[in-house]
C-alpha cells in the first residue's frame, strides 16, 4: 500500500534520501496551542501585568495565615513567634521598615548593614539574636554603647513592627561592619519558646547591639 507518505523526495545528500513524511496533525496542533499558550503568558504576566506569579499568590495567602493565627493569639503574651508571625506579615514589616528608616538607619544603615552601630544582617549577635532578644535591645536600649531605649517614644505595637522588620534582615549577609559579638545558637530540639516577662508592652526602636 503506498501513499503520500511513501513519496521519495528528490534531494539526497550522501547517497542518503528520505520519505515525505510530516509528523501527525495531533502534534502540530499540540506545537500550535503551545505556541499561543506561550504568547498569552508572555502578555499576561509580563507585559501587561494582569495575572499574578504562583509564588506571588502562595506569598499572599502564607501572610493571609500569619495574620490570622496572630488574631488569633491576640491574648498571649508577646513571644518569640507573635514575633515571627509579624515578620510574616509585610503590611507589619512595611510599618516597621518605616519606623527603622526613621529612627535607626543613622546607627545601623539604610539597610541594616551597620555604621555606629552594628551589622544587623549577619549573624553574629552582641546581645542575642532571637526576636524577643531583639525585642528587649530595641525596648531598653544599650545605654553604655549610646543606644537609648525607644519604649517611651514608640510605644509597643511601633517597637514590635519594627522588630519584625529587623527581622526580615536576619542572614542576609549585606556587606558594611565587621561581624561583632557571637553566632546566634539555635534552640536545642524542645527547648521552650523564649520568655516574654515583662515585655508583653515593651516598645522601643529598632536596634541590635
């Protein structure tokens, strides 16, 4: 039985010639589609802007969660992971990027990396680096290195955005001050969530020292 694909075609290359045999319509159709579903994400996405990036929308709906178990934990005293659930929340890390930008780039950097004061993005840590360690620094301050405690003039919910947003720079090794004080230690397996006493309305400005 012989058809049109069994025509010889005229060329050789090589003492080598070959049969006129196109690929299936289903796959040229398949390349067709795939061709105009490339087009269409290429509009879409990056030209106009109009969908959102899958990563993107698993970001929204991870701080969509944070911000709900925060609710939820409204009446717990302040702890190292109300803390983190702020970090989580970027309307909270922009209200304290806010606040740092303000009041603590002149000691730490526009971008933590350290100037009088130290190196917030590294990590090595003078007076601890877990977040209601951090907390602690920012609400009492370091009054023998020329922090002063921002309690007074920030008041806890600003204290506590801003040390959500410091945060945020934990280990991200930005280039400034040389690394002072020690590494931070991770909790060994079972160890307690770190004590919030007497700091449940701490507040002060953002600091590491």
């Amino acid at each position: 039985m012989t058809g049109r694909d069994d025509e010889m075609l005229d060329h050789e290359f090589d003492g080598i010639r070959e049969f006129d045999n196109p690929p299936p319509n289903w796959i040229m159709w398949l390349l067709y589609a795939s061709i105009a579903v490339a087009v269409g994400y290429w509009l879409v996405y990056q030209t106009f802007g109009v969908g959102s990036y899958p990563t993107t929308r698993y970001e929204a709906e991870m701080a969509r969660a944070a911000e709900q178990q925060l609710a939820r934990m409204a009446k717990v005293e302040l702890n190292d992971r109300t803390l983190e659930l702020m970090a989580a929340i970027p309307a909270k890390v922009g209200e304290g990027r806010k606040i740092f930008e303000q009041f603590c780039v002149a000691c730490h950097g526009a971008g933590g990396e350290g100037s009088v004061g130290p190196n917030l993005t590294d990590p090595f840590w003078i007076h601890g680096g877990t977040p209601m360690q951090i907390h602690k620094t920012v609400t009492s301050g370091v009054p023998d290195k020329g922090m002063v405690a921002w309690a007074g003039q920030l008041g806890p919910a600003r204290v506590q955005t801003v040390t959500a947003y410091v945060l945020t720079l934990k280990n991200t090794n930005k280039p400034g001050k040389a690394p002072q004080g020690e590494p931070e230690v991770a909790p060994a397996p079972g160890a307690a969530p770190a004590a919030a006493a007497g700091q449940t309305g701490a507040a002060a400005a953002p600091a590491r020292t």
